[in-house]
C-alpha cells in the first residue's frame, strides 16, 4: 500500500469538512471568530499530549470523543459553528484529521483575505520585529499580504527557509555548506 495513501483520505476529509465550516462561518459573517479557534485549537494540539491523544486514539469510543469535545468546546471557548463540526467529526471517528482541518481552514481563510501563508523555518524563534521585516520584504516581492507561520529547526545553524505556496527559498547555512561540500566533491 501506498504510504501516502491515508494522508491523502485525511487531507480528503478535512477538506470536506473545511469547505462546510468555511461556508456556514462566511455566511454568518463569523470569519473573525473562526480565525480565533483555529489559534484555540493549534495552540491545543501543539502543547496537550492529552488533547491530541483524545482526538487520535483508538481507544476512545466515539460516545467518550462526543462527550470530551462537548465539555471541551466551551471552555475553550469555541464558536458553536466549530464546537458543532468537532461533534459531529466525533461521532463520525473523523477527531483524527483535526490537523488537516485547521491547516485547510487557515488556507481558506488567507485567500479569502488575499493573503499568502510564508512556511519559515529559522534556527532560532524569529522576533515579532523580525517577522513584521520578513513579511514586508515578502510582500514586496509577492504582491500579497503575507502571514508568517514561524517554526524552529535548531539543525539549521542559521539563516532561514521560506516556503509560499510551491516555491521555497533556502538561505540556510546548513544547505549553503551541503552545496559547497557537492562543489567540493567534484573538483576533488
């Protein structure tokens, strides 16, 4: 079997539900809000091994999954339109691709605002100066508003890698000493 093969029926199924979510929150004009539980729900998955266990383990029946996500939402202060769509992906065994949903939902929501979404990855966490800089030299050269995802790869020695859409931009000092060792290599 193909490996890729269960991302691409997760990445089909967030996409289904995005579509739902995305259409009820425009309609009802509560982009604004939804925007704020995708931060909710990226800040849970990121930092409780609990919250991810729940939405990824089998041992959790579907009727524990409803119940968690019905007691949870409020207290994380969930709009009903997403508290509603977790429910339902609960009871249905779909809490797994959660992920996939706030990636797809964000992707909505940028083009939607006309923004591109920069993947960057630095050796260390960029500062909010430093992010508002790349932004704007980002923008320059796209066209388009930019929003910043910022990650951290301690491997990378120093500079950064940049990815919007298809297209990256790697001025890291690890890929700079990998092309000079291939450089290296064919003149020895």
């Amino acid at each position: 079997m193909d490996v890729s093969e269960p991302a691409s029926i997760s990445t089909g199924i967030a996409a289904r539900y995005a579509t739902a979510v995305f259409e009820l929150a425009k309609e009802g004009k509560q982009l604004p809000a939804l925007e704020a539980d995708l931060d909710t729900l990226a800040a849970a998955l990121a930092d409780s091994d609990a919250f991810r266990d729940l939405i990824s383990s089998p041992v959790y029946r579907r009727e524990d999954q409803a119940q968690a996500i019905a007691a949870l939402a409020p207290k994380m202060g969930l709009s009903g339109i997403v508290a509603s769509a977790l429910g339902l992906m609960a009871g249905k065994r779909r809490l797994f691709v959660l992920p996939q949903l706030v990636a797809t939902l964000r992707a909505l929501i940028a083009e939607e605002k006309g923004e591109v979404t920069a993947e960057v990855t630095a050796a260390k966490a960029l500062t909010q100066a430093q992010q508002t800089k790349l932004a704007v030299a980002l923008k320059a050269s796209i066209g388009k508003d930019v929003k910043i995802n910022a990650a951290v790869d301690e491997s990378l020695i120093g500079g950064l890698i940049v990815k919007v859409g298809s297209k990256m931009i790697d001025s890291s000092i690890r890929s700079k000493l990998a092309a000079l060792q291939n450089t290296m290599k064919e003149v020895g």
